[in-house]
C-alpha cells in the first residue's frame, strides 16, 4: 500500500505517522508531504528515514491513498489533482464535508455508505466525531429531537503556534499570539471566525456535521465552543432531549457495548472522564451520565476524546482501514 501523508510535519501529521506505525497499517512506501519551505527534510517512520517531497511530485507518485491534513485550500487545490490521478484522498480539513457529493465518515457509524467511487472521503471535525459516536447509538433507539452541547477545547485544536503561546505564558515570556487574548488562566468563549448569525464556525460545524453523519436534517443542534487552556484533548457537556424516554441503566449498557466508545461513570468512586487521561488513546469517554431532572426524555452526558488522535489521525486512518479491508483500494 503506498501511502502519501500532506501535511506529515504538521501536528496532526505527525499524529497520523505514529498511528499508522502503532496500527500497522499496511504502509509498502510512505510518501511524506508537505509545503514548500518543508521539501527535503527528513522524517522517521518506522525506523527509516524519508525525505518529504512537494504536492506535484506527490500526485506523480500516485498513492494509492492520500492522508490529507494541510488545511482547506491546500485540499480544495490538491484533492482533486491527486484523485484525478487515481489516489484516494481521505481529507481531515472542512473543505469538502458539506459537500453534498462527498461522504463524511465516522467509520463507526457510516463506513458502509463507502464505494470505490468516493476518491475524496471528508473526516469530520475533531469536537463532532466525539459527540456523534455517543449520540448514533442512542438516536436509533430513542430519536433524537434537540441536541445542547457546550465545548471545553484543547488549545492542540489550533495547533503548533498555539501550544507555543501558552508556554511563553507559563514561562512569562512574549511571543507570537494564536489567539487574540491570553489563553494561560483564561477560557476564550471563540474558536475559529464568527459567521454572519453570531455562531463561530466551530460552533456550526457541530451543527451541520451532526445531521450529516447520522442521517437526519429533523436533530436540531445547538453550540457553544470554548477554547481552554488544556493540552490532553476536547471536553463536551452533552444534552440531549430525545422523542422516548430512556432508563439511564440502558443508556449505560447500550455506550458500553459501542465500538470506540468506553463508559467512565461511578460517582461513587469519582469515576469520569478527562482529557488527563484521554490523552494519547484512540477511544471516545463518557460519564456523568443522569437525568435532566428539568424537562421530560432529556440526559446530560460528559464526553472527552483527544483530538488529535480519534478527532482527526485515528478516524482518519480507520477509513483508510476499512477501505482496504473491504476491498476499495
């Protein structure tokens, strides 16, 4: 399997390549690549070494899959070129999930709706796939009708320049701002840019992604994304009002027996979920699981994952893992 990674010295990418290595993906030749100020450098995978090469020479190369993490213009620019020349790309950008022509995949969920036709697969947003795991399986038992979920986000969703700012900020140093404000001792009630309706983009992709992944335009979504001075991976206070009522018990055993889904709930023994311990694992958490005790058929949830691994690398890499399991490439 030749496998090109764009993107592969960015945070994600590295991300990716250790995933890759840690699944034993089927990689025969890894094409690292990356932006032109990267070309020619060197990266590890496996305990060789590979030179990082530039977009056009990657297309050449013809991948049979293209793990794209490099953001949105680089993937509406090269996407197409490289599935011209025959190469799946699975996409981790927002450029084509709301395509209506390209499938956005939480492979737990709807990995089946996948044919060799679809050479540009979209992976959705990292704060959505964590949500949407838990919420599938309780859709199709209870009916979802209104979904209130309010993030708590690691800085490592903005990436390397973030991560900078907050260490010159526990050291007392300046340097370059990812944020507008400090995010040391400070929660900024904004991730991504504002769009016209006064809902950032963050905040609507948890909207219009929902919907999509699971199937049904009828869930109504509502979200506040916060970004938090936190490494380990994003939080989500989760309420969910549902068409029939449900027996928190059920709704226990049903996540527990979820494919990427690990139940973390005993208040007795403080048993929940945080991104101190999600860090570096590929499952979604879930706990504080009760009642709203306010309005009928209506749970509070709290769901943790680390973004970087199944809220981008690892979702992506599972496509590219049924994709080839079931014979798409």
């Amino acid at each position: 399997m030749k496998v090109a990674v764009v993107g592969a010295t960015g945070m994600v990418g590295e991300v990716m390549l250790k995933v890759l290595a840690e699944r034993n993906f089927p990689v025969t030749e890894l094409i690292p690549v990356a932006s032109e100020k990267s070309i020619g450098k060197e990266i590890e995978f496996k305990g060789k070494k590979y030179t990082v090469v530039g977009m056009q020479t990657a297309v050449d190369m013809k991948a049979d899959v293209a793990l794209f993490s490099a953001g949105g213009e680089t993937s509406l620019l090269w996407a197409p070129k490289f599935a011209e020349a025959g190469t799946t790309v699975i996409d981790n950008s927002s450029a084509w999930r709301m395509d209506p022509t390209k499938k956005l995949v939480v492979p737990e969920i709807n990995a089946n709706t996948l044919t060799k036709e679809d050479k540009i697969i979209a992976n959705p947003n990292c704060s959505t796939i964590q949500m949407v795991l838990v919420l599938a399986p309780l859709h199709k038992k209870y009916n979802i009708k209104r979904v209130i979920v309010s993030t708590y986000q690691s800085i490592t969703g903005t990436g390397v320049k973030a991560v900078q700012q907050l260490e010159n900020e526990y050291a007392g140093q300046q340097g370059e701002m990812a944020y507008k404000y400090q995010i040391h001792r400070n929660a900024i009630p904004q991730c991504d840019v504002f769009e016209d309706n006064g809902y950032t983009k963050e905040e609507m992709k948890l909207v219009r992604e929902t919907k999509k992944i699971i199937g049904d335009d009828s869930i109504n979504v509502t979200a506040t994304a916060v970004r938090v001075p936190i490494v380990g991976g994003h939080s989500e206070a989760v309420n969910v009002e549902f068409s029939n009522d449900f027996d928190t018990n059920e709704v226990r055993n049903i996540l527990h027996h979820t494919d990427g889904v690990v139940v973390q709930d005993n208040t007795d023994t403080f048993t929940y979920p945080m991104p101190l311990y999600a860090h570096g694992k590929d499952e979604v958490f879930v706990g504080r699981i009760r009642r709203d005790e306010s309005q009928p058929n209506t749970l509070n949830m709290w769901i943790v994952a680390d973004n970087l691994r199944k809220g981008a690398a690892t979702n992506t890499i599972q496509i590219a893992e049924y994709l080839v399991k079931a014979g798409l490439i």
